[in-house]
C-alpha cells in the first residue's frame, strides 16, 4: 500500500525533502502538500501521486530547486507551480503533465530526461510546452532520449518558437534509446495512431537512426538554439 503524505507537516526548519512512492491528499481538486514548510529549498519527487485529484501544486517561496521522476502511467494531469525563487528544474519520465505557473522565469537551469513505451497509444507532447513555461532558461540539459520525443511533436519545426533566446549552452546526453521504445519506433508500431503522428515517426526514423544506431537530430538542436544565435551545444 502507498503511504499517504500527511496534510499538515510541522518542520518549520526544514529545508530539503526527498520523497518516494507516496501519495498526496487533495482539497479542492488539487493537492498542495508543501505550502507549510517555510524554508523549504530543495525538493525531489520519485513515483509520487495525487490522492482523489489530477493537479499538484507546489507554492513555497524559499524553493529553489526541484526535481521530479515520475512512474509509466499519468501521475498527474498539471503540475502547477508557484515558486518566484526557483532556479533549477529537473524531471525523468513520461513527459504526460501540463506544467505552469507564475514566476516561471526565475528558473535558469533544466534538466530533462524523458521517454516513452510501447504502450503510449500516441507520443506524449507537453514537452514543448514546457520550454515554452521556461522563458529564461540559461542552461539546458537533455538526453539524446528527450530529443525522440520532442522530434514526434507533431509540426515542431513549423512552431512559432520564441523561449529560449537567453540560453547559453545547450547539452546533450547520448544514453542511447531506451530499450521500450526502440522497437514501436523503428516498425512505426504505435497503436492507434493519427495519420500526423505517424508521419512524425517516419521522418523521426529517418532523422534519428542510422542503421539501427541512434544520432542526435541536428535540426532539432538548430530548432532549440534558433532564438539563441550566442549558445553553444555540445555532446556527452
């Protein structure tokens, strides 16, 4: 069984917290468990969800950085932050949540390592809407992964894209791609499929693989540095 996170949680000093596998009560639709801890500055969630709601709100005024890891389903419909002193966003997953929020701008560091499985029924595509909520974003690091999913977005590089234009440096982590998804992609194997979509995963295979090896989508690396003529990419 999964523990339930309590509503009330008194540790006023308390200021980083790492949780795993619980779940969040919610009030009204949403769950917002951490408003009470003040001082709150570092916070990493792993495999969490919200109790009887979608939504997780996170408000705390002294967070500075946040990671979040989620499990194959959806955990949650929307994250939404309030967190005027943010400045490093990390998240592993099945990029499936909407993010927003105010004060979004503060966050001057991403960190993003998503994926997907067989079993997506069509490519999960917030992620774009995510460098899109991060407007001022200095630093960003994704894995060659990440760049998969983002590729199947369907029309991304017809988007009217304008974040990103403070970035200075842009990079990009070969992991290789994962073992769940290598195979739906290469075959065009997702089911069902809306005809874009597909389309979107034939000119992917084409772009991505090279005789069953992975490569880094160039244009997709030109399309996130499109607003930043003075950032530089690299590869690890």
């Amino acid at each position: 069984m999964t523990p339930l996170f309590p509503n009330s949680l008194n540790l006023p000093a308390l200021t980083d917290l790492s949780l795993t596998r619980f779940e969040f009560h919610s009030g009204d639709g949403r769950a917002e468990p951490f408003s009470a801890l003040e001082k709150l500055n570092s916070l990493t969630i792993r495999f969490c969800k919200v109790f009887d709601a979608e939504n997780l709100s996170i408000s705390s005024a002294t967070l500075t950085n946040l990671t979040i890891q989620t499990k194959e389903e959806r955990n949650y419909g929307k994250i939404e932050l309030s967190t005027p002193n943010l400045s490093t966003f990390a998240y592993a997953g099945i990029p499936f949540e909407k993010i927003c929020g105010s004060h979004l701008c503060s966050v001057k560091q991403v960190n993003i390592d998503a994926y997907m499985r067989v079993n997506n029924a069509e490519p999960p595509s917030n992620l774009l809407s995510w460098l899109k909520e991060f407007t001022e974003i200095k630093s960003l690091t994704v894995t060659s992964t990440t760049l998969e999913v983002l590729s199947l977005v369907p029309n991304l590089l017809k988007d009217k894209f304008h974040s990103l234009s403070n970035l200075e440096t842009l990079r990009v982590k070969k992991v290789g791609i994962s073992s769940a998804s290598y195979d739906p992609m290469v075959h065009g194997k997702f089911v069902p499929l809306h005809e874009i979509c597909q389309k979107e995963v034939d000119k992917f295979r084409k772009a991505i693989f090279k005789e069953g090896s992975p490569a880094i989508p160039d244009d997709i690396v030109v399309f996130l540095l499109q607003n930043s003529p003075s950032g530089k990419s690299s590869y690890h």
